[in-house]
C-alpha cells in the first residue's frame, strides 16, 4: 500500500472549520472553474451568510488557470474554485498560503505541500460501460486495455474536458512522457470516439453510440438520480492501475488580492459542514473533512483510495505540458 493511500485511510481527525464575520461592505471576485449550476448555489449561501457582496466569472478550469496566470498580478480574481488539482497547481505560485486552522481541515495527500491550495471535494476517476452491450469479461481491467481491438470504436472521451487533462497530466507522472504520448495514439487510433464532457459520454453509452467512457464518478450518480432506469453503470480498474484516481476540486487565494481575509473565509465555508454537506449529499462528490456523509455515494471513498495508483497529487501541475501534448496529437 502507498504511502498516499495510507495518509488517506489514516487521516481520522481534522479542525472544525470556524467562519469569522466580516463587515458586509466587503466584495469577493471569484475566478470558477466549477459549473455554474454546481457552485453558484453554494456561493449564494456564503454571501448570504457573511453579506459579504460576490461577483464569479465562470470558464472552463483550464481556461480560467491560463488567464490567472496571463492576468499575473493585476488578476481582479481573489480566489481561484478549481476542479481539479493540475489546474490549482499550474497557479500554485501565485496564491498565499492559507491559514493553518483551514489547512488544518483536510488530509495532506488533499492539500498543496506549501499550503497554497486546499481540496474542497474529491472525485473518482472511473469507467462507464453499457451493461445491456457488454459481458462481465469485457470489462478492462486496465486503462491501457482500452486500446485493445475488442473496444474499437466502442470508447467515449471528452480530451476538452478538465478532469481528463488532470488525469492525463497524472499519466503522464504514472507512466512516463512517451508511454502516455503512445497511448493517446493507440486510443486514436483504435477509433476512439470524442465528446465535449462527461455527461455527453453517459448519454452516448444509452444511445448506443458507445460502449464505454472515462468520466468522473458523480455523473452517473446524478443521473441515476434522476432515472434510475438509465443505462448505464461503472466500476473502477484493477488496484493500482493508472486508470484510477483519486482527485482534488479545490481553491487557492491570489496573493494579488486586495480581499485576503474575505477569500479565506470563502475557503474556509468550502470547508464547512453545510457546504460539505451540499457537496456530498446533493451533489455525490466527496466530502473532504472529518465527518463528511459520503454515504451512498459509489464507488465507495475507501475503495476508490485502495484502488489509486501511488501518486502526490502536487506531482500534476504541469497543465501546459499536457495541453501541448494534447496539440501535438490532435486532439486539441
């Protein structure tokens, strides 16, 4: 067992978070890389719990990392909400650290090592397939199998997407520059078909468009959610496999920032009871702190920890390096 999974599995006590309250004439502009119809209720109850006033400018995480970093110091952003740890880390030299007692709240595997950025919730990476198309004996247990000629034509992913550029700067730690480069190739190749996100590769497999997709986990719950006919179903790949992570959606505070108190009270809600609550059991991502009710939410937290291959989620930061890759293949 790595050394990453056994911090994970043995982090059992965090800091309860505490919210300070500051003057409501305050203003708050925050950079998301989060969905609008994810984040902006949440963002709505920080402003009505502080009345503190907040303006979101909303884009693609990958988008929103590369302006921060274009905009440098005269950024009017004063937090950056990410979902996923490769962009936070591309802007990783831009944000103050955060305050000990917010930090405190979260595992070390779930946190910058420099205390610049802390996870909000974790998502698993996961595979979905058609359980009406595909036999138990088709299911890969690898996601280097993908490229395998029994799945030609038969796979759905979303290379756009921001979770599958963070998973692909982790195959990148995982595997190597030219491994990950051959395999991407191989996935072309064998006829790989693309999408513009998860949630487009879930209704693809119900069309019978596809058979399989690589998407993160809490798709499929919400549209279970909403029909629990639909489909569709998931699993993981084999203990180890690269296929598999474990990954931070989280935020940092600009060190440009002209509202530092007021942003770390927005990180630190992020990290509260009601916001993890929200994200948890209204959304089905991963709680983060001490007595999150990550119930019901599969694969199961634990599993999908047993399962992650060893890696320091500040290892994927090298987002250019991935978006470059991704260009010289074509798929950008």
């Amino acid at each position: 067992m790595s050394k990453t999974t056994r911090s994970l599995i043995a982090a059992a006590a965090f800091a309860a978070v505490s919210l300070p309250t500051l003057a409501s004439a305050q203003e708050l502009t925050i950079y998301s890389g989060r969905g609008e119809a994810f984040a902006q209720p949440i963002i709505d109850r920080f402003a009505e719990a502080t009345g503190i006033e907040v303006e979101v400018r909303y884009g693609g995480t990958a988008e929103m990392a590369v302006l921060i970093t274009e905009e440098g110091e005269q950024s009017p952003a004063d937090v950056f909400w990410a979902q996923d740890p490769g962009a936070l880390g591309a802007v990783g030299e831009l944000f103050e650290p955060l305050p000990e007692e917010v930090l405190a709240n979260v595992p070390e595997t779930l946190r910058d090592d420099e205390g610049r950025w802390v996870a909000a919730s974790a998502r698993a990476r996961t595979f979905v397939y058609s359980p009406e198309r595909v036999e138990e004996g088709e299911l890969p247990t690898s996601i280097t199998d993908l490229t395998g000629e029994e799945y030609r034509g038969r796979v759905g992913w979303a290379p756009t997407n921001g979770s599958f550029q963070a998973h692909l700067t982790a195959l990148r730690v995982l595997l190597g520059e030219d491994e990950t480069k051959a395999w991407l190739e191989a996935m072309i190749a064998n006829d790989t078909q693309v999408y513009s996100n998860n949630a487009s590769q879930l209704q693809a497999i119900a069309d019978g468009e596809v058979d399989f997709g690589l998407v993160n986990h809490y798709y499929l719950l919400r549209q279970k959610a909403a029909d629990a006919a639909f489909p569709v179903e998931q699993s993981i790949f084999a203990n180890g496999d690269a296929g598999n992570l474990l990954m931070a959606a989280g935020a940092g505070v600009l060190a440009s920032s002209d509202n530092k108190e007021a942003a770390e009270e927005f990180v630190a809600f992020l990290l509260s009871e009601e916001a993890q609550t929200y994200f948890a059991q209204d959304n089905q991502e991963y709680g983060v702190i001490e007595g999150a009710d990550n119930a019901g939410i599969e694969p199961n937290i634990e599993d999908v920890i047993l399962a992650s291959p060893p890696l320091d989620l500040n290892d994927i930061d090298d987002l250019e390096g991935t978006l470059n890759l991704l260009r010289e293949v074509g798929l950008l």
